[in-house]
C-alpha cells in the first residue's frame, strides 16, 4: 500500500503559514511590557498567507522616556500583548516582527521598532513571547510628542502577514519635549 507524503520543503511551508495565521491574528506577539507602561486596545486587519480574516484585537504598550531636552534621542520600545498559543513548537528566534509607531502632537512622521524575536523555544499549546523591539528617536520639535501603534509586520519559518491598523489607534505614549 502506498503512503502520499509531502516534501518536506511543502510541510515547513504549511507550517509557517499556520503559525503566521495564528500570529497575525494576535498581530505581533510580544511579551509584557516594564510596570511603567500602560497597554491600549488596537484592532488590526492582516494580510498574508494564511492570514485571519476580519479584525483583530491585541494590546499594545509603548515605552518612552517622560520627558527629553528637545535635539535629544532617546531609545522607544513596544510591547505587544496577546493570549494567542503556538499551534506548534517555534524554535528560539524563528518569529521576528516590526511595529510602526506614528508620531503625532510636536512630532512628525513615523518610527519603526524593529529586533522583535522569541529569545526561547515556544512548544506547542504555550502563549507565543516575542520581546526586544526598539527604536532611537530624535526629538526635533519642543512640546508633547505622543506615540500611536501604526503597522506590524510578522515573519515566521520565511512567511509574511502585514497588519495594519483597523480604525484609529489610541495614543499608547507622550513624551515631553522641552527647550534645550
């Protein structure tokens, strides 16, 4: 009797586009942030292989310095929150992501944090944990500037799901510029 099996390559390629779905569908999954941070609700829409349809929920926390001297750059990072698990085992360093944080108030333009990755292995059925996203800002212009999550970006075994925002963004940070 014979046995169909897929080729290897074919399963690691389903397999990544099974854990990217459920990934995406957390948006980048990310572990808590320090004590200081507060998280905001933000609703994403994913695209991709294997993506999730509809809007997904997750909770995102920005960490930025209070306040700064204006022409100062101070590192940001983000923190990405979810109860999503693995569908299966993730080897250490195998999900990586990027998180676009929109500038607004006294600031300008967007950031992207980048470095996200899961330091340890994730075995199947465990939530996914995905830490070290960081980004230098500069400061240019004196006042508030706050920090809203933008676009995310997850990759898993060499597949990709974008997410962007679904509606507006709350602003998840503010940092106090002051004159030099």
């Amino acid at each position: 009797m014979r046995t169909s099996q897929k080729p290897p390559n074919r399963r690691r390629t389903l397999a990544g586009a099974a854990v990217a779905a459920v990934l995406a569908g957390a948006g980048t999954v990310l572990a808590a942030p320090p004590a200081l941070a507060d998280t905001v609700p933000v609703q994403y829409t994913c695209t991709g292989p294997g993506a999730p349809a509809g809007v997904q929920s997750l909770q995102v926390a920005v960490t930025a310095p209070d306040e700064v001297h204006q022409g100062t750059t101070a590192s940001v990072s983000a923190d990405v929150i979810t109860t999503i698990t693995a569908p299966i085992d993730l080897p250490a360093g195998s999900v990586t992501g990027e998180l676009t944080l929109d500038l607004g108030g006294a600031g300008t333009g967007s950031v992207t944090a980048t470095g996200f990755s899961n330091a340890d292995v994730v075995p199947s059925g465990t939530p996914v944990s995905v830490t070290g996203g960081k980004v230098p800002v500069q400061f240019h212009a004196v006042g508030p500037t706050t920090f809203s999550p933008g676009s995310a970006s997850v990759h898993v075994f060499g597949i990709t799901v974008e997410c962007a925002i679904s509606g507006t963004a709350p602003v998840a940070a503010t940092t106090r510029v002051l004159a030099s």
